[in-house]
C-alpha cells in the first residue's frame, strides 16, 4: 500500500497515541480492581471470615512480586514510553477511561 507523504506522518503520532490511551484505560481499570480486591479481603478480615497475619501477606509478597517485575520489565521495552503523542493518550486514558 502506497501513501502519500502528505498523510504519512499520522501513522508514527496516532499510533502511540492509541497505545497510550489503551495502555491508561488498562492501568485505571487494573487499579480499580485491585482497591475493590483489597476492600472485599479487609472486609473479610473484619467479619473473621479469613484470618491474615502481616506475616503472610510478606511471604506472598516476595513469592510474587520477583515475577510481577521480571514480566513488567519485558513490557517496558516494548511501549514508546518517550513519545509525547504516547504520554497524551496515556493521560487521557487514565483520565477518562
């Protein structure tokens, strides 16, 4: 497919502008599930339905966390994180979404 050059610059701005603004409705919405997660567990906690030590929460903790990072780091590479248009839909995302 051929493209005028009169058009070609859109393709490199609204395409990490469309990976920012999903990359932010991803984000907003994962930390929302985590907060109602974290309720409902408290809320459990509060009713005696699950006992949890601060002890067991750490030893979960450093279970996962190492393998949450490693895929994280991954990722990094992969998002034009310096790209302005990207940084845009990022924000919008995050805001609106």
């Amino acid at each position: 497919m051929i493209t005028s050059p009169e058009i070609a610059w859109i393709v490199p701005v609204i395409i990490p502008a469309i990976m920012g603004l999903l990359v932010g409705l991803i984000v907003k919405r994962s930390i929302k599930l985590m907060f109602t997660i974290v309720a409902l567990v408290v809320l459990l906690v509060l009713i005696g339905l699950v006992s949890l030590t601060f002890q067991d929460v750490l030893d979960q903790a450093l279970k996962f966390l190492p393998r949450i990072i490693n895929t994280g780091s991954g990722l990094i590479d992969v998002l034009p994180y310096s790209a302005t248009t990207f940084l845009i839909g990022l924000g919008l995302g995050l805001w609106r979404g």
